[in-house]
C-alpha cells in the first residue's frame, strides 16, 4: 500500500510530535512541518524528515530558523500566509491539523478548498464553526477523519453503517482526569502541577486541564454533534476511568460497538493517514488478560460545571461554541500562568457566555468576533 506526502500543522506539539513517529513507522513522507516559537525543537525535525516548508508562528522565530537551516533546501515562512501554504501544498494528500485554538481554523478551511484529507486533531475548528467547516468538506468533497482517540473510535464503529437513522446515540468515554470524585470546594486550591497528572493520557498542558475541568469532553460533544450531524439528544458522556474503551456507538436495535485499545494517540494518528486500511503499529496491543475491570461512571457537571457549559453552547448554536472555546483557552493560558485558580476557568467561561452578544447564524468574521470578544472579557476580568 502507497501512502502519501503529509503536512503538519503543530508538529512540535503532543499530536505532532506523535504524528512524526507514525510518518516514520510507515516510511511517509512529510512536505510540511509548522510550529509556534520551538525554533530548537522544529530545527531537529526539519533536519530529521527534510520538509519542503517549515513555518513558525513569528516572524522572529521564523529568521531563526531560516539561519539555522540555511545548509538546507527548504523554504521558510511565518504567521498564517505560512501556516496555511501548509495546509495547500500540492504535494500534501493529508493535512494533520494539529495546532492547538482557533489560530488552526483558516488554514483547515483552505485545505479543505483544496481537497485535502484532514486528519482533524484541532478541536476548535469543529467546535468553533462546524457548521461552516462539514458544509465546507461536502462542497469541496474534502474527507474529515477525525483523530481525537473518542471521535476516531465513533468512526470506526460507523465503518459500515450506510444510514445514520440506525445510530441511537454516541457515547464519548472520558477518564474523568485526576479530581473525578472531588466537590467544587474541595477543586478550589488546585494547582497546574496537581491538575498535570493525568491518570491515563500523556498529553499537551492545555489539553490536559481541559481535562481536569471536563471542558475537553464538553468540547467533544460539540465536535460529535457536528461530524456526524446529530443532536444533543444522541450523544451521551460516560465516565471509563482506564480509557480502554475509547468510545462507543448505541444502534436503534440495542446492539452497542466500541473501539478498544491502550491509550495511545498513534493508533487513531495511524489511521487517518492509511485509512480505509490498516497496518501494523508501533503501539503495544492490548491485553485482555491483564487490563483489568472495565468501570463505568456518571459524568459529574455539578462539581465540573465546564461539561455542563459546552452542552448549554451546543444547544444554543450560534456564536455560542465560539465563544466557549475562547473562554477556555484564555482562562486556562492564565491558570498556566498562576493568574488565577482551577476554579475561576469555568467562572470566567460563565461570565463570557453571559456578557458576549450572540449571533444566530454567524459568518466565519462573526465567529472570529466572538472568539475575540471572548477572550478579552476573560483578560480584562477584575476578579
């Protein structure tokens, strides 16, 4: 099987990073590698895969590289003109979207106009204007395979459902982070380095508190609704402390498929770039014997009100999921920053879903507004 050239939009992240190690597995080729201001780190992978492009975040960062590269045959470009000639190289046939915010919606929606295959790690393009991107994907014919470990299980387990009037409902699993259990109160003192320990995943810092605060599976309920044009209604979170199972599908005759597997980002990255097939991967397979029970628990939107909040967005449409997402990351990046506590994340959420006029059916400027305004009414706050 011949695979083909990829592009990587974040690949000194997490996903990214992975996403390298897969492409070397499988012998792929990479035309394109971005990053933010990890000159050091995107140095060694531009000097270990040989990319065509590599683009930096700033253009500071990008006249580093540039220096730093100059024994090498590759061109080097910064900002968003950068990131999205990444998302449009001819020679790219799948485009992993692995930047992290809203900074990654432009160059997927370009690459998509350019009848790309997204590998979609990029939560907030889904989450932000799923609406405009699935109309998008269907316009242009462009294929979204999903590489989040929950949305990648649902679409295994709709390989072969031809109508989707079969599907009862979803049912996204989620670890439950490192406080499941705890009250409100009790989550008040909470520092990053306690909320980093994450039971289960070795993930990115943003992610990882997302996690913590629940606003992660909030998110990918958001993403669920939007890739596979279901309501709320049909898609359901259930607390899997192991992560073994991945996710779920529910069909309208009361069988229920799961996609199980270690908790390893490379089996769902494998899989966007060979599907519609497989083949062998690095990742240790699964143990039956040896994993354990498999426990189930109620997801808690009391004492982790960011799960709750993301429901309440999805349900309102709209400019709502923008300005959720906004929100969050601009609360996290100054709980990253000590600024404020664990707690005051869904506080300021709250007080940007209350305060940022909606728009009903928004342009893609309009949800660019409200992730603005989102953010400013979170730094700006007084508390």
């Amino acid at each position: 099987m011949k695979l083909g050239t990829i592009s990587i939009l974040g690949s000194t992240g997490s996903i990214g990073r992975q996403t390298l190690s897969v492409a070397e597995h499988l012998g792929v080729s990479v035309c394109a590698l971005t990053a933010n201001e990890n000159v050091d780190r995107m140095e060694q992978q531009a000097r270990a895969f040989r990319p065509k492009l590599c683009v930096m975040g700033s253009e500071e960062a990008a006249e580093e590289l540039k220096k730093r590269l100059s024994d090498l045959p590759v061109k080097v470009m910064s900002g968003m003109e950068g990131l999205i000639a990444a998302a449009t190289m001819e020679e790219a046939q799948v485009v992993i979207t692995a930047v992290m915010g809203m900074v990654g919606l432009r160059p997927t929606l370009a690459a998509i106009a350019a009848k790309k295959r997204i590998g979609l790690a990029n939560k907030e393009t889904l989450v932000c204007a799923g609406e405009l991107v699935m109309a998008a994907a269907e316009n242009y014919g462009a294929e979204i395979v999903p590489v989040d470990s929950e949305h990648s299980a649902i679409f295994q387990c709709l390989m072969g459902c031809n109508d989707r009037r079969e599907i009862k409902r979803l049912i996204l699993t989620a670890s439950g982070g490192p406080f499941y259990g705890k009250t409100f109160a009790e989550l008040e003192g909470i520092k990053k380095e306690d909320a980093f320990r994450h039971p289960t995943w070795t993930m990115g810092q943003k992610i990882t508190i997302d996690s913590a605060t629940m606003m992660n599976k909030g998110l990918e309920v958001i993403e669920a609704m939007r890739l596979y044009h279901l309501p709320k209604a049909k898609v359901d979170v259930v607390v899997h402390p192991k992560s073994i199972i991945h996710s779920l599908v529910e069909f309208c005759d009361g069988a229920i498929m799961a996609q199980l597997g270690v908790p390893d980002m490379r089996i769902p990255i494998q899989l966007a770039l060979t599907y519609p097939n497989r083949m062998p991967s690095p990742t240790e397979p699964l143990d039956l014997l040896s994993c354990g029970p498999l426990q189930f628990l109620p997801p808690d939107d009391v004492n982790f009100p960011c799960l709750r909040y993301a429901v309440e967005a999805a349900e309102t449409g709209g400019t709502a999921c923008a300005v959720l997402s906004g929100a969050n990351e601009a609360a996290v990046d100054l709980f990253l920053r000590d600024q404020i506590g664990f707690n005051d994340i869904p506080r300021r959420v709250r007080r940007a879903m209350d305060t940022v006029p909606l728009v009903e059916s928004p342009t893609l400027e309009d949800i660019l507004e409200a992730d603005r305004q989102a953010r400013a009414c979170v730094y700006d706050s007084k508390e």
